[in-house]
C-alpha cells in the first residue's frame, strides 16, 4: 500500500519526538514496522520524501557496485537503498536473488518482452475416460508413466538444489 508524503512525514516526526518504539507506532497507525524504519533511515538521511528517483534503468556496473557494497558492509536491502537513493528496498532485493540464482549475466538489462496474444484452441479437449471402463493394463500403464515422472522430478529437483549450495558456497567477497 503506498501512503502520501505527509502521512510518511507525520509518521517520522512522531517517531522522532521519541517515547514510543517503531512497533507500537506501527500498530498506533496501521502500518508495518519495517515500512516505519524505511520511511525514519529514509528521513533521516535525506532529509525529506520529496527527492526519490523516479523509476529507471539501472546499469549492470551501478548493479554490481550497490551489491557488492552491501556486501562489504554487511548492509540490508534497505538500508542499500537509503544509501544509493534507490526508490525500493525490493529492487535490491531482486538483484540479490538474481546475481545468486545466475551471476553478473543475470543482472543485464533486457528489452521488455511483448505479451503474445492466446490462441483459441481449434480442437476439443478429449472427454476424460471414466476409471470404471479403464483396463487394468490402461491403469498399470499410466502408474507406470506417473513414477517415471515423479522420480524425473525429483532427481531435477535434487540436482537445482545442488546446484544452489555450489552457488551459495561460491559467494563474492
């Protein structure tokens, strides 16, 4: 939910009048503690809510610099943001994920990618056969074909997870 300005500066001011903490405020106005702390650390280092960049392109270089900034010094997402006067603690947070889940390539900028229109499928789908008519050779068949599947699966499942422990364990410095 976004809140106007001078809800976010009421917000902050009564914060900073002090006698209440960041949870009892949040639950006094209806908001969650750590929008709160974002919208104080905001204040608090720009000194208004007025000054946020509007949405844009970010390059892979101002990407990889705000990660591996936070990184050094062991900074949340927004705390990140706050630093680099990024809009959302979110965005950092996706470029986290997709340097871990595939590295620098995966932080490139990419053109938007057009919807394509659905299809209006020409056949109709085949009415389901009722188990009762079902041969047991029919039946046998598609539990066979099913556990193929299932083990399928898992052994995908076991090797992305492997991978994701190769990831993790190969994390920049």
């Amino acid at each position: 939910m976004k809140y106007d300005r001078r809800f976010k500066l009421a917000a902050v001011r009564r914060y900073q009048r002090g006698g209440i903490v960041y949870r009892d405020l949040a639950n006094e106005l209806g908001i969650s503690k750590s929008a709160l702390q974002r919208w104080v650390a905001w204040f608090q280092t720009r000194g208004s809510f007025t000054d946020r960049k509007p949405a844009q392109a970010y390059t892979i270089e101002f990407k990889m610099a705000v990660l591996q900034h936070m990184w050094e010094n062991r900074l949340s997402h927004s705390q990140t943001a706050v630093f680099f006067n990024i809009p959302a603690h979110s965005i950092v947070g996706k470029w986290a994920r997709l340097y871990k889940t595939g590295g620098a390539n995966a932080l490139m900028l990419r053109p938007r990618e057009t919807a394509t229109p659905m299809t209006i499928p020409t056949t109709k789908p085949e009415a389901p056969s009722k188990d009762a008519e079902r041969t047991t050779e029919q039946i046998l068949k598609e539990n066979e074909q099913l556990r193929m599947e299932n083990a399928y699966l898992k052994k995908l499942q076991a090797l992305v997870a492997s991978q994701g422990s190769k990831a993790s364990a190969k994390k920049p410095k």
